[in-house]
C-alpha cells in the first residue's frame, strides 16, 4: 500500500486553479459562473405537524434558499415531532442562511404541532435577528357543512 502523501498547496496556486476552471466554465457555456448571491433579509416559514417539523428559509420574493424537515436531520419515527428534533432543524437552516448573508428573519409559523416553539428558539440563538413572528395557521370559520341529520 506504501505511505500516503499530502500535497499542501499555496494560496496563488489555489487561486490559478480556480481561474483555470472558470476559464474552462465560460469556453463551454459561454458566460461567466455565478457568484455567490448575498440576502441579508429573509423569511422562515415553519410548519409544524404532529408528526414532522419542516423549516424553510426564502428571500423576500418568495425564492427558497434553504429548507430541511427533521426526517432530513436524521431522526426516524416519533422522534421527528419531539421540540428537540425541530431545534436540530432549526439550527441546520440557521447555518445554511448564515453562509448565504442572511441577518434579519420574518417568522411565518403554520400548524399545531409540538415543534413551533423551540424552533422560532433555535433560530433566535443561531445569530439570525427575528424581526417579526406571525401565526398563519388556516383556522375554518364555520367548518364544513354538517351531515343531514339520521331518521330513524
């Protein structure tokens, strides 16, 4: 097998390296690679059931920049509707907005589920500034219509 070696390159190689791979992006598309994009302002739309915890962060048009659910962090069964695996999620989606810029958050929370508190929490303590926490559960005004009554 013999000894592995570990090849420590320097910052001007890095960088001719990556100029040589976007040189060779643009010859082939014929336009230049993205940059990354920057949003400091966001919404988190958390929606929370009885069985599972879904966290998703967009910018202010409505463009999905980050999302993950519990089952995605890796919890199975039950545990996907404990408070504990929403602030798992919570805190995922933190650090994917964190790399994207994002500073401020707008909260929209949906559903009844165990997981809404703590996550809104988690957001709050991974550095992301919430700005505002609204509740947009769709709640019936009269509900649906009732069965005819049983003649017996």
């Amino acid at each position: 097998m013999g000894k592995k070696r570990v090849v420590v390159k320097t910052k001007e190689e890095v960088i001719k390296e990556t100029e040589k791979r976007e040189a060779i992006i643009q010859k082939v598309t014929g336009k230049a690679p993205k940059k990354k994009k920057i949003v400091e302002k966001g919404r988190a739309y958390i929606y929370s059931t009885y069985n599972n915890t879904m966290i998703t962060i967009t910018d202010r048009n409505g463009n999905v920049l980050a999302c993950a659910s519990s089952g995605m962090v890796g919890f199975k069964g039950p545990q996907k509707s404990t408070p504990f695996a929403a602030s798992k999620v919570a805190e995922v989606v933190a650090e994917k907005a964190k790399r994207i810029g994002m500073k401020e958050i707008e909260v929209l929370v949906k559903g009844i589920g165990t997981g809404r508190d703590s996550a809104i929490r988690s957001l709050g303590n991974k550095g992301l500034e919430i700005v505002s926490i609204k509740d947009i559960t769709p709640v019936p005004h009269n509900g649906c219509r009732p069965r005819k009554p049983r003649r017996v």
